[in-house]
C-alpha cells in the first residue's frame, strides 16, 4: 500500500490593528475578538484558514495584514 504524501506545511497570516472599534457594528468587535485583536497596534498571528480569511474580509478597514508566511519544516 502507497504511503500518504506528508501534508502541505501550514500556513500563517500576522494580522495588526489598524483602526479602533468605536462606533461600528457589534458584529464587527466581535470579529476583532475573535481575531485575537482588542487594541490598536496589537498583533495577532493565525492559521491561514477560509474562515480566517473572511473574518479579515469583514473587518479590511480596521486591520492590516503584515505578513503572509508559510511555516517550512526544513
């Protein structure tokens, strides 16, 4: 039997903040939360993941993303 290929090395986005939460939506801070953001200036590093990926979406204007790393286990 054909051994299995060894997974694609898992992926990275460092995402800061980059605007406050005043006066927008609830849906909104709570995404930040969910981001592991409260703070402006504050960074959080997360899987790079569709659902990641659309909570960014939703909240482009209040933060930024640094970094679109890939993790290599060389």
């Amino acid at each position: 039997m054909a051994k299995k290929p060894a997974t694609a090395a898992a992926t990275t986005l460092t995402v800061e903040q980059i605007g406050s939460p005043i006066r927008r939506e609830g849906s909104q801070r709570e995404t930040l939360v969910g981001l592991k953001l409260n703070k402006l200036h504050r960074t959080s590093t997360l899987a790079d993941t569709p659902s990641v990926r659309g909570m960014i979406a939703k909240v482009k204007h209040l933060v930024r993303v640094v970094s679109d790393d890939k993790n290599a286990a060389q």
